[in-house]
C-alpha cells in the first residue's frame, strides 16, 4: 500500500506541475492540457476524500 500511496503521490505532483506550468504560460499548453486539468481535479479530490474518510492507523 505504502508504494502505491508514493506513486499515486508522484504521480499527482507531475501532473499538478502540468496544470501549474499551463496557468503560467498558456500559450506554451500543450493541446490536451483540459484533459490533464480535469483529470488533476478528480484525483486531487479523490485523495482528500481518502484522506479524511480512512481510518486512523
């Protein structure tokens, strides 16, 4: 679980550094930059759900 949870996290920051780097340069954004924003905001949403539903360990 523990490197599921370190991938998933790695893989959430290269994509957050997508979405940032569109917001600063947007001419420089590649065309499926909407995808990778939507994309970015589920699995953003869906760690914090996992976050505050788990149980304390």
């Amino acid at each position: 679980m523990k490197i599921f949870m370190r991938t998933f996290l790695i893989l959430l920051t290269i994509l957050n550094a997508i979405v940032l780097l569109g917001q600063l340069w947007p001419e420089g954004a590649p065309p499926f930059a909407g995808t990778v924003n939507i994309v970015t905001l589920f699995l953003n949403l869906g760690l914090l759900i996992f976050l505050l539903t788990r149980r304390q360990q």
